[in-house]
C-alpha cells in the first residue's frame, strides 16, 4: 500500500461526458502528480501541484483541469470525453524537502483510475 | 527537455537466470535521479531501485541492481535469480532534482517500458 489513494478504480462513461478523479496523497507529502497510461503505453505526464499551486504542465489537453485543495486532495476532472481518453489515470505524490534526508525523490502511485469512455 | 529512451519492447528469461534491462536518458542537467519501476498485471507503479546522479556507486537492491554510466547516460537494470513474480513491465525514468521554480523536484519522465517474461 503506497498510501496514495485515488477513486474510483473503475469508470465508464459515454462520449461527451465529464468525469471527475479524486487522488488523496500520502500524509505529509505537498506534491501531487498527474499521469496518463494509455493502452500498452507508458506514462504521460499530465501536470502537477505542490501546496496547492499548479507547478508544472505537460501534455494536458484543454479539456482536462486540475486542481489541488487546501487539504492537498486533487481532483482531475475531464470533459467533454472522447474514444481515445479511455486510459489508465495515476495519481502520485511526493515528498518535497530537498536535501540528504528527501527520500531520493521517489514518487508513490497510487493504484489508478481505469476510464472506459464508449 | 529531458527524454528516456528503453530499446527493448520486451525480453524473456528463465526462472533462475539473469536479466539485463537497457535504458538511456538525455538531460543536459548534472543533478537528477534515476529510477526503474515495476508494473505487473495489477498495473500498480512499484518502485524497484532508484539512483543519485551524484553517488558514483551503483544503487543495489537484493536481486536487483543497476549500472550507471553517468558519461555515457545510460541506466540499465539487472535482475539475478529470476522469480515467475518478477514478471512485469519494467519503465525506466528520471526525475530532475529541481523544476523551474528552483524549489521543488521536476516531474517524472517515464521511458516506454520493457515488458519482462519469466520462463519457468
């Protein structure tokens, strides 16, 4: 158990949806992580919030927000759902403290929300 | 931007023999870390092993150990004694140590994944 959760596992919508996943971090970790895994694909970075704040962005269509919660929960939600955004949706978190004593950087996944969009 | 590279889409072993898993990186930063993680059919992310850039000495753990060759930015992984549970697809990634606010890590660049068949 990484200590990460995200909910729910499971989802199917239909095309022109919106769908929300929630991710709640490991305690005491500031930085959430969002990543795509697509069928037999790697893992697409999708963006990140530390304390709050987005920190950086990847590959993130319009269609898809994000945000962070003053309890450090996060939340992505999608819209306007397609074929191809059925996907596999990691959730991760980290400790941020920089310096000897920071945990290597290691992120911790959690186990993923599997959407099926027909 | 820093990219990973796994040349080998899948390889196989036998149960109780040794693996060899490739991968390259390119950055043009000095300070980053290295991981591989493991994902079976579950599809749980794994940690398996991770790697200072700035530690010269290669990262062990258990079965499972790491070359790295700072110079030439490559970071392959060995699995001795291989286990039927060791099984899994096997993604290489870096992380920077800082992103561009200089106050926090970078995010995880993940490699395409090598899938790992364990022959009894």
């Amino acid at each position: 158990d990484s200590g990460v959760t995200q909910t729910p596992k499971h989802l199917i919508t239909a095309t022109g949806q919106r769908v929300t996943l929630r991710c709640s971090p490991r305690s005491g970790d500031l930085s959430v992580y969002w990543y795509q895994q697509s069928l037999d694909q790697g893992l697409q970075f999708l963006i990140q919030y530390y304390n709050g704040e987005e920190r950086a962005k990847g590959n993130i269509l319009e269609r898809f927000s994000a945000q962070q919660f003053p309890d450090l929960h996060s939340e992505l939600n999608l819209s306007s759902l397609e074929l191809g955004d059925s996907a596999l949706y990691f959730c991760a978190s980290s400790v941020e403290t920089l310096g000897p004593s920071d945990g290597g950087g290691e992120l911790f996944f959690g186990e993923g929300s599997r959407l099926t969009v027909l | 931007a820093q990219t990973v590279t796994q040349s080998q889409p899948e390889m196989s072993v036998q149960e109780a023999e040794t693996v060899t898993l490739s991968c390259t990186y390119d950055t043009s930063e000095s300070d980053y870390y290295l991981f591989w993680y493991k994902q079976p059919p579950s599809r749980q992310m794994i940690l398996v092993i991770r790697q200072e850039a700035y530690k010269q000495q290669n990262a062990t753990e258990n079965r499972f150990s790491v070359n790295f060759q700072k110079a030439a930015k490559s970071f392959s992984l060995k699995i001795s004694d291989s286990q039927l549970g060791d099984a899994a697809m096997y993604f290489c990634a870096y992380r920077s140590s800082f992103n561009a606010g200089g106050t926090s890590y970078g995010k995880l660049t993940f490699g395409q994944g090598t899938i790992l068949t364990v022959h009894p």
